[in-house]
C-alpha cells in the first residue's frame, strides 16, 4: 500500500535527518538529547495521542508505514514509536493532572519515556511479574525490577506493570527517585547506538497519584496499545528487509560477473524474486493486521489480537531471511561493518524477541484456532 501523502513526507524527512548520522552513532553511541530532538522536530510523539488530549490520532495503517520508513534507516532511532503507545495509553487513562505532569511533555517532544514491562527472571511471561506494588498508608511502595530498556538512564520516568493483589498495575516512576536503580546491561549484538538498561527498584515510595487508570486493572488497559507497539515492531522489521532488498537489487544491477551483470543470472533472480515475494506477502499482512486493529470494536483489541501476532512473526521472518539473503548477494562487501546491510542484518535478530517472543506470538495464534490449541 502507498502511504499518504502527509507519511510520505514525514518518512522522507526522516531519513533526511537520521540516515547521515547512523555510522557515527553506531560507533560512538547517540549523544544525550539528540532522539528527543528529533522526534519532536519530526512529529513523531504524537502520531496515537486521543483527540481529547490535542490530538489527531493516525489510524494505525498509516503508524506502520512511518515504522516502515524508520526501519529502512536505523532501527534503534524506531524506539522513540514506543512514545506514541506511552502518549496514547496516558491519554486514555490518566487523569487530567496526570496527564499534564507525564502525558503532554510526551505528546510535545518535550521528552521519551518508554514501558517497562519485561523482567530478566521472567522474559515476556506476564503471569509471573515479580515486581509488586505494596499500599503503605497513603503511598505505594514498589520493588523488584525491569530489564531490557533502551536508554533507560537518559528518561526522566518510566512505565513500570507490576503485580498489584490479584491483578497489576501501571505506575509513573521517576528514575531519579529513591530506591530506583539504573544500570547498562553491557554491549548487544544490534542497536548499538543505544544503551540497553536495567532498572532494580528497592523500597520505592511514590504517592498514590503515580498509579495511572485502574488499580489492578494495568495489563487490560494497556493490553490496545501493547497491540501497537507489536504492529510498530512489524513495521520496523519489515522496513529493514525493504531496505535490504532495494541494497541488493542495485548491487546486483551493477555489478558484473561472468560477462553480464548479476542480476541476469537466473540464479539470482530466482533469489531476488523470492525475496520480494516475501517482503511484498508480508506488507500486504500487516497492513491488513493494522486494518483489524483500527477495526476492532471490543474496545481492548483482543479480536485483532492473533493477525497482530501473526503480522508480527511474519514481518519479524522476513527481515531476518531477507537481510542475510542480501549479505549473501552483496558477497564479501555484505559482511564489512561499514556496509549498510551488515547493520540491517543484525538489526533483523531483535525483531524475533522485542514486543514478545515470536514463538509467544506463534502460541497465540495457534489459540485462536480453537480445538486444543
């Protein structure tokens, strides 16, 4: 599907201003404001904000074509989408004080946050949170931790789900408050532009005004927007497998061997060919994914929940086939450090386990069928 007009123009000046900078970021990190900076300038925190809080939600069909875009250029820069699920999960369930304390700096570009939902004990199992919330008098009183968050030690607060009684809860937590603890989890394999964090709270005070919506009710109200973020997750892997395979089709046109260029050569065609079947199958499913979702009537989304998984997993596929598939056409220039797809490739491997496992979506998938399942 063709974007509109408005996305394409945000898609365009997006690579206009993230793509010079990708190689120095990877090898010297994205300096301290500069992701703020940016998606404000691009207008890229605002995309799901309600309408009752100043904005003009874009239906989810067109987020994923922004995503898109974002993953053919750096998917590290993609992770400042996660503002939009933060901003649109603010403006339907924090109160009006809420809202301007935590809810509209996000939705100006005033700052990032993101959710802080995995655990390193428990991976993407939400039943078995170990981070609790405890009443103490009037306060509440968390502990335990998160793993796995970008740039963690740059945000001023995070989105902390924790078991709270028999449900969960959603909290507001300021990472320079007492009892709160971030920490790098070390190097990764992709996105090394960012820091990836842990963050450890031990007998965290906060007052009762930083439990946003309903108490234990946390996982159910953000369970629409983590919908989202999963069609975000899509879009970013299957940008990177779109930029991968226009990388391989110009090299392929221009390079020669055996007296004719590479790209006449059935084998690489029929490779070629393949690969954009894929990448095309897999386009078409999220936009309809996405479709579904801005469909769904249910309120919480669980009716567009097994196609967002399985857009998921197929866009997530995709990439990773896809951007190896190039490395492997673009021959020993696919593998330098300095070459584009070599990133991409790399990229690929967060995709299978960001915004829950592929096999976790795989299961959700197989129970929507019904039987045993």
């Amino acid at each position: 599907m063709k974007p509109p007009a408005a996305v394409s123009d945000l898609c365009t000046a997006a690579r206009a201003a993230v793509a010079p900078n990708v190689a120095d970021w990877e090898g010297r990190g994205v300096p301290a404001g500069t992701f703020e900076g940016l998606a404000r300038d691009l207008g890229l925190s605002a995309l799901r904000t309600p309408r009752g809080r100043g904005g003009e939600p874009l239906p989810w069909t067109e987020v994923v074509s922004v995503a898109r875009a974002l993953g053919r250029v750096y998917r590290a820069f993609g992770a400042v989408l996660v503002n939009n699920v933060v901003a649109g999960y603010l403006g339907d369930h924090a109160d009006d004080a809420q809202w301007e304390r935590w809810g509209a700096p996000i939705h100006e570009g005033r700052c990032l946050s993101m959710l802080a939902i995995n655990e390193a004990g428990s991976g993407n199992d939400l039943s078995r949170l170990a981070s609790t919330v405890t009443p103490v008098g009037a306060d509440l009183r968390l502990d335990g931790g998160k793993a796995f968050l970008p740039n963690a030690n740059r945000l001023p607060y995070l989105l902390v789900l924790a078991a709270h009684g028999a449900g969960t809860s959603m909290l507001v937590v300021p990472t320079d408050a007492p009892g709160v603890r971030i920490a790098s989890m070390g190097p990764t394999l992709a996105l090394r532009g960012l820091d990836l964090c842990e963050a450890t709270f031990g007998d965290c005070r906060l007052g009762a005004e930083h439990l946003i919506g309903t108490p234990g009710a946390g996982m159910a109200e953000l369970r629409p927007h983590l919908l989202g973020s999963r069609l975000n997750t899509a879009g970013l892997a299957l940008g990177g497998a779109e930029e991968a395979l226009d990388l391989a089709v110009d090299y392929t046109a221009r390079t020669e061997r055996f007296g004719r260029p590479l790209n006449r050569l059935g084998a690489v065609q029929q490779r070629l060919g393949d690969l954009a079947v894929r990448v095309r199958a897999a386009g078409a499913y999220l936009h309809t994914a996405a479709g579904e979702l801005d469909a769904a009537a249910d309120g919480d989304g669980a009716s567009a929940e097994p196609a967002v998984s399985a857009a998921k997993v197929l866009a997530a596929e995709t990439s990773q086939h896809v951007t190896h598939e190039a490395m492997h056409l673009l021959g020993g220039w696919g593998f330098l450090e300095s070459g584009t797809v070599e990133r991409l490739a790399r990229e690929a491997a967060v995709n299978q386990i960001v915004d829950g496992a592929n096999d976790i979506h795989r299961a959700i998938v197989a129970r929507s069928l019904g039987g045993d399942s």
